[in-house]
C-alpha cells in the first residue's frame, strides 16, 4: 500500500514472533518491545537530513555529519506507546517527547482523550508518531489531528502490527503521514482486536491482565 512501510529485516520479524506468542512473560515481552523499537527507529530515521559541522578529531580538524534542524519529537500514544517510546530514546536521547492521552471505548472502539502534552515548535519538527497497534486506526487519527492542530505539519506514524482496516482508514484520514509497521495481520475481530495478533499490547506490557 502507498505510503506504508514493512520493516522486514530479520531480526524485527524474529523478536515480532517471540512477542506474539502467548506464553511469553510480561519481562520478556517488555524487554522484546524495547529492542524491537530500537530497530523500527533505525529505519524511520534512515533518511533524515544531515549538515556538517567542524569539529577536531585527535588527529585534524574535519568537516563532520550532524543531524539538522531541531530536535525531533516522539508522540507516545498513552499507554502502550510508551513500550515503542523507551527503545527510542535508547536510540535519539535527545529526542523531545509528547504524550497523549487515549483510550479505545470499550463499546463504541471510538477514542476518547484524556491527555495531551507536547513540546514547542511542534510546527519545526519532525514528529515521529509511536503505537504498537495499528487496529482500526480509531485513536492514531485521533492523535495525529491534535499534533496537527497543535501546529505538527512532518509526521510520521510506527507501530509494530498494523490491521489492513487500520491501514486504510489512517491513510484515508492522513494521506501525508507515512506508516512504518513490522508487519500487516490478517483482519480486526469483533471487538477491534487484530488478528492473529499479540492480544492488548499494554496488558502484556504491564501485566494487567
Ligand atoms: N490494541 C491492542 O492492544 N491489541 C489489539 O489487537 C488491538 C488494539
């Protein structure tokens, strides 16, 4: 699909079935979680732009790579992005973070926000956009239209498991945000599972069920 990403590489889709298998413990699955984000951040990062900037190595002065413009922003989707958020920050430490705060209505599978807190400048940043589950795409559209109408205009979206309804109705919802996934499930059931899946994400992360 347009403007999707499968993050295949070998490691991602190792350690991805490791986390889906049930008997996995809540430490296990945590610490897969955190690796794992590490690697998608490689890839959504992979071509960002660079500037030079002198500096002097032991040896001579050179003309070194930095990374331009202003920091960029992880905007973790409460709760469970923040197991996509910690592997991130391993990678880009000086990252700025935003969370928001949404919750899938049980009944109607429709968002409901209860947080929001994101840095300055959103609008000069790139906003990277984290949440292990792509299921009906219900709270990531939520989410990217408050970054948006807090001034976020280059946004990208992760998640480790995306459903092909989520995929089409977020690219509906936001065609200029890019989707990075590790992988693409079969369908969502009838509670706005995916299928076949990990189970909820946050209860596996913090063993709260
Ligand atoms: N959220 C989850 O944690 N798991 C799903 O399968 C769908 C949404």
């Amino acid at each position: 699909m347009d403007g999707v990403t499968v993050i295949n590489h070998p490691l991602v889709q190792h350690k991805l079935t490791f986390m889906r298998r049930k008997e996995t413990s809540t430490a296990g699955f945590r610490r897969l979680l955190r690796e794992i984000s590490t690697l998608l951040c490689y890839e959504v990062t992979r071509d960002l732009e660079l500037t030079v900037e002198t500096i002097e190595t032991p040896m001579e002065e050179m003309e070194a790579p930095v990374l331009e413009g202003k920091k960029l922003v992880f905007a973790s989707i409460l709760r469970a992005g923040n197991g996509l958020l910690e592997g991130m920050l391993d990678l880009v430490p000086s990252a700025r973070v935003s969370h928001i705060g949404v919750y899938r209505d049980h009944e109607t599978l429709q968002p409901v926000e209860y947080y929001f807190k994101a840095p300055e400048s959103l609008s000069e940043r790139l906003v990277i956009v984290v949440d292990p589950m792509l299921a009906t795409g219900n709270s990531s559209i939520a989410a990217v239209d408050k970054l948006k109408e807090r001034g976020a205009k280059n946004l990208r979206f992760v998640c480790l498991l995306a459903a092909p309804e989520g995929l089409k109705h977020f690219r509906e919802a936001h065609p200029d945000v890019p989707i990075y996934t590790a992988s693409i499930d079969s369908h969502l059931n009838e509670q706005g599972y995916i299928v076949p899946g990990l189970g909820d994400a946050g209860d596996r992360m913090y063993g709260t069920k």
